[in-house]
C-alpha cells in the first residue's frame, strides 16, 4: 500500500534520513519509533510530500508519488494527523470534520450549494464522529473543547478525507497515560483495511497498536519487524531506551 | 534615435543617478523591514519631509545647511514616531502595521502642505556643483555626478559598517534570528530604535538631495513610495544587496526603457516585479534563505 | 465562514432603510453622496471578501474597477454594444483578470502579496495611461447609462439611478454571503485559517484562492461599469493605488471580514470626506488620524468594536432563537 525505496534526505551537511526503505501492506499498523531528531518527521514530510527526498522514491498504491505535489498525494489516499494540532480555531468540530469530508467528496470548491449541507459530506462526518468518539462535540468550537478532545479531532480531521493510508505524528502527544490508552484503544478499532503508519514516543503504548515496528536513529532503520521481537531486541534497548530515559 | 556612444554614456549615468536616489530610500526601508518586520510605508513621506527641510534651511543657510539639517531633522521626526506609534505597533500583524503607516501618509502629507503651503518649493544646487563636468566623453551635470558619488560612499559605508564592526554583526544577528540575538543579550529594542532612525536620517537625506533636481512638492512622498517598494522587493527584503541590487535594476530598466520603448516604459517594470515574484517570491537576494 | 447575527441583520436593516430615505428624499446632492457611497461599498464587499475572509489583502481591486469601467466604457462607445451586453462583457473581462492575478499571486504571503498586487495594480494603470485606445490622461466620455425604460425607469434621473445602484449593492451583498456560505467560501476560510493543512487534506490551494479572486473581480467589475455609467466619464485615476488603498482603509475602518461593517465604512469615508472636505481641504489629515487611532484602538474597524461592545449581549438574548452564535471568528491581523 505504502512502499519507500532508499529514502534520503540532507539539510546541508546533517543527513534527516538515510536510505530508508519500507513496506506497508494493505491494513497493516506500523509504529515508528526512534529518539528525538532520529527523523520521524522528517519521513513524514517526505511521504506526504512537504519535502522532496534528495534521492530514493515514495510509492503510494503501487504508484510512484515521489513527485506528486501534497495536495495531490492526499487525493489518492495520503492522510496525515500533525504532532502539534493544526485545527480551524474558529469553527466547530462539525465544520472542521465537514472542511476535510468535502474535499474528499469534491464539494470543497463548489459555489451554489453549502458543502456541509450535502448528504455524502454529513454523512463522512457523523462517521467520523463516531469512529473517534467526537459525537457529543459535534457543534462546540474548537476553542471550547480540551486538549485531549482537540486531539482526538486532529485525527479524525485527517480521517474525514477517507484515506487508503493514514500517517499519524504522535497522536498522543501531550496528553495523560490514561488518556493515551483510550485513545489506542479508538486506534485499535477503526476499520481493519486502514493502512496505518504512526510515530510514537511511548513504547509500551506502541505495542498496543503496532502489528510491525520500524526503529529509526540518526535516519537509519535500525530495526524493522514484529513488536515481540522489538521487545526483546538488544539493539533497540541500547539505542533507544537509552534515550528513553531522558525523553 | 542617437546611436553613438556618448548617448548610451548619458542614458547610463542617468539611470545611475536615479539607482543611487532609490538606493538611499530603500535601504533604510529593507533594513527596517528586515530587522523589525515593519513595513514603513510612511517612509515616503520622510523623504518628501526631508526636502522641506533643506529647502527651508537652504532658504536661510545655503544649499549645504540644507543638506546636513535635513537628516538631522528627519531623524528627529523618526524619534518622535518611533516612540508615539511604532514601537506601540511592533507586536501588531503586517497588516495594522501597513494600516498605521497608510494613516500617517495621509497626515504627514497634509500637515506639509499646512506648514509649506501647496506650492511648489525649489532649491539651488550649490555653485561649485551647479556646472557640467566632462566624464567619459560627455559633459554631464555635476550635481548628479555628487549625487550618484554620494550614493556609492553610502553603500560602502553601509557595508563597512555591516560586516567589519560589532553593530553591523548586532543587526546581522537580529534580522536573522530577533529572539536568538535577544537571548545572546543584544539589546534588540535599542538596536531597533537606531536602525529606524538611521533609516529615517537617510530618507531625509535623499529628499535633501532630491530637491534640487524636482521641486519639492506635497506629493513628492507617494510618488517615490512605489518605485522604493518595487526596489525592495525586487532586490528581497532585509539585505544590503537586495536594495543596490533592486535599485540598479529599477534604474536601468526604468532610465533605458524609457529611451528604448517608450511606450511600453512604465509598464516594463511593474511586469518585471510581477516576474521576479513568480519566480521567486522572496525576491532576489533575501536576508534569510 | 460569514454568519449572520442579530446584530448584523440589525445594522444592514438599518443601513438599509437609511439608504432608501435617503434616495426617496434627497436633493441632488444627496443623491449623489448616496450613490458614490453605494458605488463604493460594491467594491469595499468585493475587497472583504479576499481580504477579510482569504487573507489576501489586495491593493489592486481599485485598479479592478477601473478595467470594469474603461471595460464599460470602451466597449460601449467604441465597439457599440448596447449598454447590458457592454455591462456583461466589462464584467467578464474583469472577472478573467482577476482570476489570473490571483491564480499568479497565489503563492505569495503577507507584504508580498500586497505588493504583487500593488504591482499588477499598477501595470493596468500606466498601461491605461499610455495606451492612445483609453484616451490617455483625458480619460474617455459620453458613456451612456443602462437603458431601463422598458420597466418605467429613467437612469438618466439621479434618483432612479441612486436607486438601480442599490438594488445592484443588495444583489451583490446576497452574492458575497452565498459564496462566502458555499463550499468554496468554507474552504476559503480554511485556507486562510491553515493552508498547509488544507493541503495536506487534498485541497488545490491556489484554485481555490483563484476562483473567489476572480469572483471578487465580477463584482468588482460591476462596481467599475456603475461608477462610469455614474459620472459617464472615465479617468485613469480610477485605477491608480491610491483608490485600492482608500478601499483597503474603508474595509478596515468599517471592520474587515465583517461584510457589513464595511457598507457602514463605505458611508462614514463618504461622508466624513465631504463633511470634513467641506470645512477645511485637510480631510486627508483628518482621515489619516482616525485611521490610526481605529488601528491602534486594536478594535476590529467600528463594527468590529460595536460587535465585540453589544455583539454579546444582544447574542445572549437572541441564543434561544438563533442556535449558531458567533463571537468574531476573524482576526485583524490577516
């Protein structure tokens, strides 16, 4: 579904990424892991297309995207929540569900009816609400809603377009332990045939959700297979809960 | 059309002297713009200030009262906005800024016009400069030659003093980066408020020098705002290089569109500010990358 | 996203009746006060709409209404069309300039979209003062206004024409809040919101900028073919920067991305221009300091401030009728 080949990227001399290549089968969830500056995001951007890799080649559905400007990247498929929330401040969370819900069905662009009024956009957004538990939010402002709600809508935001793939960038970023655990838990239910790539700092959590784990450090898979063997991995131990520590 | 050489001569030193006058407006303006992110678009009405001043000094001292009293005076006037409005406005979008200072050419240009009158003003080029001198094989007028000099020494001055001493590294560090240059303990704020008045010391300087060549009049600000902004965004806000670069091209093009398709003349540079920010929307030599 | 409150309805029912006294009861002067107000506040909605709601502070919308009117103007007089087809066909054109101007500005942020525009701006101002079709400095005249008489109305009598350019200001009022109110203005309020996210989510930015430029330039061509049908006479001037920067100052005055705050500003410039124009030729003195002292206030324009003093309350009493409430969802600082 989602295939890098031998991803590189270099801001001067400080290589991000270097020849990462991978392979997400359709359904497949794949954590990320990986210190602070092991590049995550830095992948991120280069899925999606925010940057363009120095070398190497992105392929989405068995296209090659690599050129492929964002805007078009998402509508084949391409979705991606953000580490810090990137929400419509002043509209409701049923506006901000509905902005991405007609994109995706072709109203973001039409002059003579109200995209929010249509059947198919209203129907992706109660979905949506659904599948990420936003149901009693649906007409409150952004500005009115918690953090860990706000989160839970960066997410579904990224959901609305319908996407064959969805990238998220530390969906549990910034909230509390019991909340990360609900929110794996909305995780583990959305539907089976949604390719998922997501980055995590917290371990334990990704074990949760990750059917496979991709170890990144200094832009270098170090590790890329199944969570037991992650656990047990001497070599993620030392690269990784090395930093645990501090993090 | 003349085609010998002498005339291309002439046509060059022209758009020269036109570069040099556009060179000392804008690069107070980029500066401030690159250091403070203030758009001053009042900054034409300094210049037009500045003339006023030196024609009203000229009137009492000579030509070179005017000359030195105008910056000063400007400068002065930069003190006085910099603490009523700027400072108030630094923390306030571009927009507000561009407002506020939209709001201060419609009161400067009037408060001119109640202290001068509507008529316009004319001042004498000095008798030593008032002659023709032979240059290259043309006989050009000597005040323009002062002109395009003085613009030349300002330049060098301006990059002697931002690369080679410890102000120049001060704004340096602050257009690239104002909170990171706070934090290594420069104080921004004094820096700013001397970079603005500079700025002004300078537009008030070019107006002095201007009045000699067009009258002084109450518009003389909004008509050489445009072709400033056209400098400065050309060149890329913020640099050194961006504002001779953007003054030189707007001098050339302007000086030899003019001689070589007239009708398109005023056309060609709006269209070739219209290309540079297609291609590259930052301009051609921005402060930061 | 443009919401109507109570408040909003309010003031357009007021300006509204106003207006229409006025042009039941005014002497000439009157009416022609009223009419350069209404001619105005077209174009003020039309600047709104980019500025207020896509971030795209324009200063070539002056410039617009100028293609509009020498648009009228020329095809008019010097093609022979009659005067709706010359009214469409100035429209169309200004529309299809707009389109590319925005389309090209697309990419550009901040201080340098305001002077991409300014540029643009300024290249159809000397093109028109040089070009010998326009006229040059003279301008062009004898422009004809639209014939109505088959539905009773003469427009050569100022107060029926006062009256024709209302109805055209209503209409257009309408347009703006359904294009504002449709898919394109929601996304339109994205973008300006987050662009980058927009993107992420699928969404052809540059399109959609594009699209409502272009639609600001319809109606800012409306506004062009009104205001040479008005004075029947066409100048350069017209497009020059200092008619989009008057623009820019009324939507601010008036309260950007409020639609209606900027009719209200329309008419304050208009008449404070006169007032003041009529005690002492300083009015630009006096203009520019009540502009910087709305700026400074950091209200949002008068309507701005009079939403933010009475908006609330007014709000509470209405919230059992009307569900969707609306504290100012637009900030200053585009």
């Amino acid at each position: 579904m989602l295939e890098t080949r031998k991803l590189d990227k270099s801001f001067g001399a400080v290589h991000v990424t270097r020849g990462v290549s991978f392979k997400l089968e359709r359904g497949e969830r794949r954590v990320i892991l990986g210190p602070n500056g092991a590049g995550k995001t830095t992948l991120f951007n280069l899925l999606v297309g925010e940057l363009t890799p120095d070398s190497g080649s992105v392929h989405l559905a068995g296209e090659d995207v690599t050129t492929l400007p964002v805007a078009r990247r998402a509508r084949q498929g391409l979705s991606r929540s953000y580490q810090k929330n990137t929400l419509f401040d002043g509209l409701t969370v049923e506006e901000n569900l509905g902005l991405a819900a007609a994109i995706h069905t072709g109203n973001a662009t039409r002059l003579y009816t109200d995209s929010l009024a249509r059947p198919e956009v209203r129907e992706i957004v109660a979905e949506v609400a659904e599948q990420v538990n936003l149901m009693p939010y649906l007409h409150a402002r952004v500005s009115e809603i918690s953090y860990g709600v706000r989160r839970q809508l960066e997410v579904g935001v990224a959901l609305a377009t319908r996407p064959l793939v969805l990238l998220m960038d530390e969906p549990t970023s910034g909230v509390g332990p019991e909340m990360a655990k609900g929110f794996h838990d909305l995780l583990n239910n959305l539907p089976r045939d949604l390719t998922l790539l997501i980055i995590e700092h917290d371990m334990d959590l990704a074990f949760d959700v990750a059917d496979t784990i991709t170890v990144l450090n200094y832009g270098e898979v170090v590790f890329d297979g199944l969570p037991e063997a992650a656990r047990g991995s001497k070599l993620l131990k030392d690269i990784y809960l090395g930093s645990w520590e501090d993090a | 059309m003349s085609l010998d050489l002498g005339f291309w001569t002439l046509q060059a030193l022209n758009a020269l002297q036109l570069s040099m006058l556009l060179f000392l407006l804008s690069i107070g303006l980029t500066v401030i713009f690159g250091l403070m992110h203030f758009v001053n678009l009042a900054h034409g009405a300094l210049y037009a200030l500045g003339a006023y001043f030196a024609a009203s000094a000229a009137a009492v001292g000579g030509y070179w009262a005017g000359f030195f009293l105008a910056p000063v005076a400007v400068a002065g006037v930069g003190v006085l906005l910099y603490s009523g409005l700027i400072q108030r406005m630094r923390k306030s979008g571009p927009m507000a800024q561009v407002l506020v200072t939209f709001g201060l050419i419609f009161a400067l240009l009037d408060i001119t016009r109640i202290v001068w009158g509507d008529l316009a003003l004319g001042l004498e080029v000095p008798s030593f400069l008032a002659g023709r001198v032979a240059l290259l094989g043309v006989e050009y007028p000597a005040y323009r030659l002062f002109i395009i000099a003085l613009g030349l020494a300002i330049f060098a001055a301006l990059a002697f003093v931002l690369s080679r001493t410890q102000i120049g590294a001060m704004i340096r560090a602050g257009v690239d980066n104002d909170a990171m240059a706070a934090c290594l303990g420069i104080n921004v704020e004094r820096l700013f408020f001397i970079v603005f008045c500079v700025g002004c010391a300078l537009a008030g300087l070019a107006g002095a020098v201007a009045a000699p060549l067009l009258s002084v009049t109450p518009d003389m600000g909004l008509q050489i705002l445009i072709p400033t902004l056209i400098v400065i965004v050309i060149g890329g806000l913020g640099s050194l290089k961006g504002a001779i670069a953007g003054s030189l091209i707007f001098g050339f093009v302007q000086t030899f569109g003019a001689v070589l398709a007239p009708q398109l003349a005023s056309v060609l540079i709006y269209a070739l500010l219209a290309a540079v920010l297609v291609i590259r929307p930052v301009g051609l030599f921005p402060a930061k990358g | 996203m443009f919401r109507h409150t109570p408040l909003r309805y309010a003031a357009l029912v007021l300006l509204a009746s106003a207006a229409l006294f006025q042009a039941l009861t005014a002497d000439y002067f009157g009416l022609e006060i009223l009419t350069e107000i209404v001619i105005l506040a077209m174009l003020v909605i039309a600047l709104d709409m980019v500025a207020g709601f896509g971030g795209m502070v324009s200063l070539c919308h002056g410039a617009l209404l100028g293609v509009g009117a020498y648009g009228y103007a020329i095809l008019s007089t010097k093609v022979g069309l009659t005067p709706l087809m010359a009214m469409g066909g100035a429209v169309a054109v200004t529309g299809a300039i707009a389109w590319v101007i925005g389309a090209i500005c697309a990419r550009s942020h901040g201080i340098y979209f305001i002077m991409a525009t300014l540029a643009f701006g300024q290249m159809g101002y000397s093109y028109v003062f040089e070009a010998p079709l326009f006229g040059g400095d003279d301008g062009l005249s004898g422009i004809a206004r639209l014939d109505l008489s088959f539905i009773g109305l003469d427009l050569n009598d100022g107060r029926s024409f006062a009256l024709f350019c209302l109805g055209v200001l209503a209409a257009i009022y309408g347009a703006a809040v359904l294009i504002l109110r449709s898919g394109l203005g929601r996304s339109l309020s994205g973008v300006m919101h987050n662009e980058q996210r927009m993107r992420a989510l699928g969404l052809t930015v540059w399109r959609v900028k594009a699209d409502v430029f272009g639609l600001s330039g319809l109606i800012s061509g409306l506004a062009g073919a009104m205001a040479a049908q008005h004075v029947m006479f066409v100048s350069p001037g017209l497009l020059s920067w200092t008619v989009s920067g008057e623009a820019l100052v009324v939507v601010i005055l008036g309260g950007l991305g409020t639609l209606v705050g900027p009719l209200l500003g329309a008419a304050v410039f208009v008449l404070l221009k006169h007032e003041v124009g009529a005690l002492t030729s300083y009015w630009h003195l006096v203009v520019g300091m009540i502009l910087i002292a709305v700026v400074m206030s950091r209200a949002n324009g008068i309507f701005g401030w009079i939403e933010a003093r009475f908006g609330a309350r007014i709000e509470r009493r209405a919230a059992d009728a009307v569900r969707d409430i609306d504290p100012r969802e637009v900030k200053t600082d585009a």
